[in-house]
C-alpha cells in the first residue's frame, strides 16, 4: 500500500480503472459507486468534474493527481490537516478523517 499526501497544492484521487481494487482491509467494503465503470472512467478523464458532483469544489490551481490502484498496489490518500487541529491529540486527528476523505473524493471533517 502506498500514501499519498495531500498537500496545499495537490489533491490526490483513487480509483481503479481495470475492476475495483480497494483497500477493504483498511476502508471496509468499498462503496457501490466506487466499482461502477462511470466512476471508474471519469475520475480519470474528469476528475474535477467528479469531485464536484461529490460536492468537492477545489481551487482551479490546486493540481488533482489520480492514482490508479492494482490488486498489487492500492493506494490510501493521507488528508490535508484541517486549519485549528494543531494542539488536537492523534486519536481526535483520527476522529476526522473519513473514507471518502482517505479515497480523495472528500476532505478531512472540520474541527467542531
């Protein structure tokens, strides 16, 4: 498995265009649009338009890197650190990330 760190100028996206490789053991059972071929093909060839329609609307200068998994290696996204987490302990840092967040296709959850 390997990580891909969010950045404040990289966004990182996952997807596997040949079937569905997923890190289930991590994430759980994949969501059902995740193996669904729209999905699939169009994170590739759109994948701000994808983004948008999961309510992700990016900066148009933040560069968007999709990554492409393999049943030999998947990918797991490490999202940006939320603005105000700074004094936050690591097991309230884990409280706000999410799947779609470790997918790409969400952010970390914002400090309550």
């Amino acid at each position: 498995m390997q990580a891909a760190f969010n950045t404040p100028e990289t966004h990182n996206l996952v997807v596997c265009t040949l079937c569905s490789c997923y890190p289930w053991t991590v994430l759980g059972l994949p969501p059902v649009w995740y193996k669904s071929p729209p999905y699939r093909s169009r994170a590739v060839s759109n994948p701000r338009g994808v983004l948008a329609e999961f309510g992700l609307e990016l900066a148009v200068d933040k560069k968007i890197r999709v990554w492409d998994s393999t049943a030999e290696l998947r990918y797991l996204v490490i999202p940006e650190r939320p603005a105000g987490t700074e004094n936050l302990t690591r097991e309230q840092l884990a409280d706000l990330v999410t799947r779609d967040s470790m997918i790409g296709t969400g952010l970390a959850k914002a400090r309550a």
